[in-house]
C-alpha cells in the first residue's frame, strides 16, 4: 500500500512539471456567420501536447477589443494528444457588424514550450443588409423625362441596379453600385430593383423594387364649333372630345381673350347660361406628369333681336349740296345695305353700308331706308323721306370804291341771289371777324368810314345753309405807317437763315432796305413783301421799311440785329479706372446740358461728376449770351482693373467660420456685377446680380463647379472654376 502510494506521488510529480498545454487553431465557437448576437458561447479545444499525462490547473484567456477574460480550469488528468473543450463561463458581445480579432492564451507555470500557447482568430459579423426606399419618381411622361431614383436609408452592400420593361420576367443589369440610377426619355414602364448582400457576404441578398411608370402626352381634344344665339337666355352644353388626361380645367373670358379665369368645372361636357353678350371658353387638359395641353377657343355670342333703329338726318337739303349724311342711332345687329326710293315702291340697292351713311343728293324728292340683321334673327328695316331744295345764292355786290381823305359816302347793293336777305355784315380787318347789319334789303347806303372797311351780304333759301357773298372792301388809306419791323434784337454767330416780318404797316407800296455800316448807307433789297429771309448773320445789321402812297405821306420803321459770337469749341480725352469717377468741366455759359446724361451725378450744371462703366463720348451743350449755344466734346475711356479682383476657388460650407460662403475678393466696388454659377452637366445652380459674397453654396454636392463673372453690363465675361468640399 505505501509502495502504490508512492508511486502515484511520483506520477503526480511528473505531471505536474513537465507540462505542454495549447489551443487548436479551429475555434468552437463562436463561428463567423449572420446577425451574432451580444451573447455568444465563447468556446476553445485545448491539447495536451507534451509526451506525459497532465493534471492540474492552468489558465486561459481570450482579448477582445482590448479587453481580456481569463478564466482558471482544473484538470484531473489529461492524457497524452488528448483534447478537452473549455466553454467559457463569460458570453462575448458579437453583435457590431464587423470583424472581430480574438486572441487565445493558455498560461501553466509548468509549460516547457511557451511559442504554442497562443492562437488568435478572426470571426466575421454580417449583418442582413436593410434596402432602404426609393426617393424620385413614380410617374414621368413618355418622350420627355429625366432624372435619378435615389436610394435612402439602405444598408449593406448594392450589388447592382438591373430594369426591366416586360414586367419583371427579364432584368437587365445596369452595372451600377452606387445609390443613385438616373434615367432619360425612358418610353415604355420600367422596373427597377437594387440586389443587396451583407458587407461580408455573408448573409442572403436582399432586393428591393421600383416601378416607374409612363404617362401619355397630354392632348386636349376639339370643342364644338363656336354658337351665336339669337335669344336672351339659353342653356346649352359644350362637349369636349377626343381627349386624353385625368385633369380638365375650364377657362373662361370675358374680355375677347385677352385674359381667362378658371371655370370651375372636372367633367369633358360644360352646362352654361348666358354670362355676357360674349365670351370665350377653352380646356386645358393634364395628363398625369405630361405638361396641360390647351383645347381650341370657342366663342360664345349672346345676340339681341335685329333692331333697325332710327335715321336721323336732314329732312330739307339744297340740291347743289355734293352729298347729305344718314345716321342711325339706336341700331342692333349688321347693317347690310341701303336703300332708295322716289315712288315708295321700287327700291334701289346704294353702294356702300356704313353708319354714318354719305350719298350724293337726289334730283327730286326720296324715300331711304336702312336694313339690319343680328346674326341670323330677322331682318328689321327703318325709313326716312327727305326733301330737295334750290341752294341759296347770295349774287354779286355792286359799288365798290377808294379813298385817300376822311369823307366819304356810297351804295353798294345785291344783284342775282337767290332765297333771302337776312343780314349784311362788315369787317374791318380783312374777313377775319364781322359784325352784323341790321338790314334785309337787297341796297345798303354807308358814309363818313374812317378805315378800310369790307361789306358783304347773307342769303339763305329755306333750310339751306346760308350763302355770304364776297367781301366788297371800301379802301380808305389814312396816313401811311410803315409798322413794326419783328426781329429779335440778336443772332447767333453763322446761325440759319432768319425770317423777320412787318406788322401793323398800312396798305401801301412799300420795301426793305439795310445797312451794314450802322446806317450810314442803306441797300434797297428789292423785297416788297411784309416777309423778310435774313441770310447774312456774321455781322450786325440795320433794317428799315418804307412805305409810301400816292398822296400821302411816307412812314419808314427801323430795326437793329446784332451778332453775338461764341467762343473756340474745346473737347477732350480723359481716361479713368472702373468704378472712378471724373469731373467733367465745361466752358462758362448760362445753362448746360449733357448728353448722353448716364452715369452722371447731373446733366444740367457746368462741372458733373462722371462714373461711366464704357468708355463714353460726352457732349454738352451750353446756352450763352442771346441764348447761342456752343457745344465741348469729353472722351472718357474707361479702363478695368481686373488685378483687384480675386475668386476664392474653394468653399467649405460647414459653419467654422472659413470660407463658410463663396468669397470674391473686391466685388463690392462692382455693383453692376452678374454672377453664374454651373454644375458639371451645365446646368446653372445659382445666379446673382449683383453678388454680394453671400451664397454658402445652398446644400449643393461636393465637386467642382463652373462661374461666369462680368464686373459690368459691357465688360468681358470672366470665366473659372472652384471646389464645394467637406459639406458635412
């Protein structure tokens, strides 16, 4: 018994002191595989691997994420090669979808070979991918769409975008990982799906789908033709056909078209009432995405009953008279002719239907009458009977005669006339105005007239219109006056031609003459109108008229036009940089105007301020003494000074404060700027005049994008690009 004891001391001893513990590289558990969870069985095989039993205790850990867990196992025996699987009583947490790296140490105090106690191993997480939803379209219209279906809230992996537009049975890969598929005038409905995996993968694929669909073009179809009513309240329908949409608006004017309102109303067949005398309706018509389609107008006419109307005119016309008017008022409907009559019974068609109606007069007495039809109502008729009349005739006055003194006496009388004598009339300045004599005998006795003085006599026959026969003047020449000469008191230097007159002369002979030497000498210049056209305007000049009668005394008037000279015409040439300015200064006078007056602070004093964007040629022109006006001439060349002008080429939209906005360094001194800006496609993203360095890009993405700058309206175009990054 002590012999047995002390042998399985001695067994005891060797075991414990000559150890080789390690772990097999196949790891029990846990396996790489889907959706592990934050529990998993942690599970190793250690081997004895030394050339004796063991028994005893040892440790084993395993380090995950920087954490390690160690547990201690006791062994009763272990055989030589043998295994024994350890559960560790700790669950790990596996549950990230990622790799996770373990390490696997077995730790014996007695272990004579250190280099196989650790194995470390790599166990794989896939989670199921989640497909998302698609953002973008559901319907587009055929033969003009595109765009991009997004994909939102996926996770996973996109595998690829396939279509299909046979319902599914074929899809077609589009060869696209990415979350956004665009499409282009796609023509028949589509279907899209995106096939997902895992990020490893690991788990199944998943698919998500879309089906776009195809709207027709949107056609609006015919209204009926237009309808004119010859009734003052009528129900009718409007039909519209052959359409094709889901959305039908009605419009309605009330002002021949020129604007419409919506008419209420969902359906393709319209129940109206009288709303005016004329309106219009047309249907705009939508089909799904496709863009309205407009019907034809049709027009709507309320007609009143034909109505002839009253003819007014004169009743009583002389014959002589070339024509005579018809007006008739109170009138509805076309007038489609007139016509005339001499016996009431047979008509005769005239040429022409307007109103007023113009004809030339008859011989004898006649019937009118006008015809009226309101659309397709009833004709109505309307009659007037008129009269013909000899014309006044007011004869030839007898007894005219002319005098040079102050008495004077005489008869003057009517011969010829026709219908008669209301009145004689007088006038003393030539037929302008007259004053009325009360007489109506066919002589008039007139004495002692003190100026020439005209005569004449008012015949009128029934209704026609009076006849006033020509002027008989009486000439009485007092004491000649020569008037007054109308000039003015001064010319300009070479100005035009200048037309001076006579007034208040008496009618006589008379003539001009001038003088250039200040009256010492006169010129006769065979002129002997009371108009004079003064050619020579380089110096001062004397006029004077004379006028003379037979037996009176001669009357002369005299006038003076003096020159005013101008001074030397100035211009000049100036040149300043963009968005200066310059003093303009012109030569002394007493009122000023520029032209062309842009960019000038004033265009009516002497010295504006100038800030042109181009180069400009400046006029101004300047009144002076005797109102002449002279002119200066300015050349302002406008130079750009495109060295101040820096464009930052990167933005960084994320609110810390740098280059938070688009930055053009200088901009502000040009406030006529225009600013574009164009993604990669060309389409223009933002626009701005003029840009004031405060766009933050608005959200647009990352990249680079495209400008177009002009500092001014006719300045060159600028062109560059610049970078939107870290957007987030």
């Amino acid at each position: 018994m002590k012999q047995f004891i002390f042998i399985v001391t001695l067994l005891l001893a060797k075991l414990s002191f000559a150890s080789d513990l390690t772990i097999s590289t196949s790891i029990t558990s846990p396996v790489s595989g889907c959706n592990l969870t934050n529990a998993e069985i942690v599970k190793i095989t250690i081997i004895n691997a030394a050339t004796s039993p063991y028994s005893g205790t040892f440790d084993v850990s395993y380090t995950l994420n920087a954490v390690t867990t160690t547990e201690s196992i006791t062994v009763p025996i272990l055989a030589t090669s043998t295994t024994y699987i350890y559960e560790f009583n700790t669950l790990v947490d596996l549950s990230a979808c990622a790799i996770h790296d373990f390490t696997f140490v077995v730790s014996d105090i007695n272990d004579t070979n250190p280099s196989n106690d650790t194995v470390t191993a790599s166990i794989t997480n896939d989670c199921t991918p989640t497909p998302g939803t698609f953002t973008g379209a559901t319907n587009v219209c055929i033969g003009m769409n595109n765009g991009a279906l997004d994909l939102v809230g996926n996770s996973g992996q996109i595998l690829d975008w396939e279509n299909s537009i046979d319902n599914g049975t074929n899809w077609n890969s589009l060869t696209n990982n990415s979350t956004s598929q665009s499409y282009n005038n796609i023509t028949s409905n589509t279907n899209y799906r995106v096939i997902f995996n895992g990020f490893h993968g690991i788990c199944p694929n998943d698919t998500v789908y879309h089906l776009l669909e195809i709207d027709s073009i949107s056609h609006a179809g015919i209204l009926e033709n237009d309808s004119i009513h010859c009734d003052t309240i009528f129900p009718t329908v409007i039909h519209l056909n052959n359409y094709t949409g889901d959305n039908i608006q009605w419009y309605l004017s009330l002002n021949n078209g020129t604007s419409y309102t919506n008419y209420v109303n969902p359906y393709d067949t319209l129940s109206y009432y009288e709303i005016t005398p004329n309106f219009q309706f047309f249907a705009s018509v939508k089909n799904g995405t496709c863009p309205a389609d407009s019907s034809n107008v049709i027009h709507i006419s309320y007609i009143e009953q034909s109505n002839a109307g009253v003819i007014q005119g004169v009743d009583s016309i002389c014959k002589d008279e070339p024509f005579h008017t018809l007006t008739v008022n109170g009138s509805n409907g076309n007038l489609l002719n007139w016509q005339l009559s001499t016996d009431g019974t047979n008509w005769t068609t005239l040429t022409g239907n307007t109103n007023p109606f113009q004809t030339n007069i008859p011989n004898t007495s006649a019937n009118y009458r006008a015809i009226f039809q309101a659309g397709d109502c009833p004709q109505d008729t309307s009659m007037f009977q008129i009269t013909i009349l000899d014309s006044s005739n007011a004869g030839i006055l007898v007894g005219a005669n002319s005098f040079c003194d102050t008495i004077n006496n005489g008869l003057i009388y009517v011969d010829n006339f026709t219908g008669d004598i209301i009145s004689w009339v007088s006038s003393m300045n030539n037929g302008a105005t007259f004053n009325s004599i009360p007489n109506v005998n066919d002589t008039l006795f007139y004495a002692n007239i003190k100026e020439t003085t005209g005569f004449a006599v008012v015949v009128q026959n029934e209704n026609c219109a009076p006849d006033t026969s020509a002027l008989l003047t009486i000439q009485i020449i007092q004491n000649l006056t020569a008037g007054t000469i109308v000039a003015p008191d001064s010319v300009c230097y070479l100005s035009d031609s200048l037309d001076i007159f006579l007034q208040g002369y008496s009618d006589a002979n008379f003539w001009w003459e001038i003088s250039l030497d200040s009256g010492l000498t006169w010129s006769n210049t065979s002129q002997f109108t009371p108009f004079y056209t003064y050619n020579t305007t380089n110096q001062t000049t004397n006029f004077r008229v004379i006028n003379s009668e037979i037996g009176c005394e001669n009357d002369t008037t005299n006038h003076v036009i003096h020159i005013y000279k101008h001074p030397t015409l100035s211009s000049s040439t100036d040149t300043i940089t963009l968005g200066n300015s310059i003093s303009l200064l012109a030569d002394p006078g007493f009122s000023y105007h520029w032209t062309p007056n842009i960019y000038l602070n004033s265009p009516s004093i002497y010295n504006p301020i100038a800030t042109p964007e181009t180069s400009t040629d400046y006029l101004v022109e300047i009144t002076g003494p005797g109102n002449c006006i002279f002119t200066n001439n300015f050349h302002v060349i406008v130079a750009v000074d495109l060295s101040i002008i820096v464009v930052h080429n990167i933005v960084t939209p994320n609110g810390d404060g740098f280059n938070d906005t688009w930055q053009i360094e200088e901009i502000e001194f040009f406030d006529q700027n225009e600013v574009k800006v164009f993604n990669q496609y060309g389409q223009m993203v933002y626009q701005a005049s003029p840009y004031l360095n405060n766009w933050n890009t608005d959200n647009l993405p990352n990249g680079t994008y495209f400008y177009t700058l002009k500092l001014a309206k006719n300045q060159p175009v600028i062109k560059g690009t610049f970078t939107i990054i870290d957007q987030q």
